[in-house]
C-alpha cells in the first residue's frame, strides 16, 4: 500500500465515521463508573452518613469552641509519634486553623471533594458528640445547640486562635 492509499483510505474511514454509518465504540459503550455499582452505591451512603455526623460536630464546636482543644492535642500528638500521614495532619490542622472563621471551617471540614472525604472517613474529631446525641443525628433529630454567649463564644474563639498560633 502506497502512502496516499493509506491516508486516503483514513479520510474515507473518518467521512464514514462522521456521517453515523460507522458506529463510535466510545459513544455507544457506557462509561462504568465506581459509583454506579452497589458498592458504590453503599459507599455514597456511608459518606451521606459520616457528612451528616461531621456537620453535627462542626455544629457542635462552632457553638462549643473549647470541645476542639483536645482533638488538636491529639492530632500534634499522633503526628510526632508518625501515626498520621502528613496530607491528613496538612488538611486537618488546616481546618482546625479556620475556627476563627466559622462559615471557612464549616466549608474545609464539609467539603464534598474526595480528599475531604476520604479524611472524614479517617476522622479526627473524636469524643465531640456523645452517644446519645449520634443516635440523634442518624436518626435525623438533631438539632444544633445554641451558643452560650455570642460574646463568650467569640472570647473563646479567639482564645483558641492564639493557642494554635502558639502550636
């Protein structure tokens, strides 16, 4: 076969193509995604599920700012002990440093992208909410508390501001 057979034969090939006498194996064939399966299914839902528990502990700490101490103790801690992987303690005391932005911490902790997803799977805010009040939330009757104080509450936020600043 010559040269210009060749790539006269291509362009028949590409008219055919484009005029939908030849089918395009890409168009007709679906595109199998990880969540049109069952277990991709089950995975949205765990995720729906730990969001709902985040958002209920975002809740929780915004109206409670001194809840979040111990869980930064203990993220420093298992950070210098190499039980955590830098990407996990990088996005973790990112969004511990947002406290003082309520809406910023909100959104850093409940985002939907997948990095944020998979750290909610691994989560770091232990011990916020007791048992009955996670019972609450999965059976979607929480309610978020009320702030002591709008003034306090900011008092006590920018106290914890300086504390990680000292961190």
């Amino acid at each position: 076969m010559t040269a210009p057979d060749k790539y006269q034969r291509f362009d028949q090939f590409l008219q055919k193509r484009r005029s939908g006498s030849l089918p395009d194996r890409q168009a007709t064939r679906r595109r199998h995604s990880r969540l049109d399966s069952p277990k991709g299914a089950q995975e949205k839902s765990i995720d729906a599920t730990i969001l709902q528990l985040h958002s209920a502990m975002v809740d929780k700490i915004l109206a409670n700012p001194v809840l979040l101490s111990p869980v930064i103790v203990q993220l420093e801690q298992e950070q210098q002990q190499g039980l955590l992987r830098h990407s996990a303690y990088l996005f973790w005391s990112c969004a511990f440093a947002m406290i003082h932005q309520p809406e910023l911490f909100r959104a850093a902790l409940l985002s939907p992208e997948p990095t944020a997803c998979k750290q909610r799977r691994r989560t770091r805010l232990r011990g916020i909410l007791t048992e009955a009040e996670r019972a609450l939330v999965l059976a979607g009757q929480w309610q978020p508390p009320a702030a002591a104080s709008t003034s306090a509450a900011q008092d006590e936020t920018k106290r914890m501001c300086n504390s990680l600043e000292q961190i």
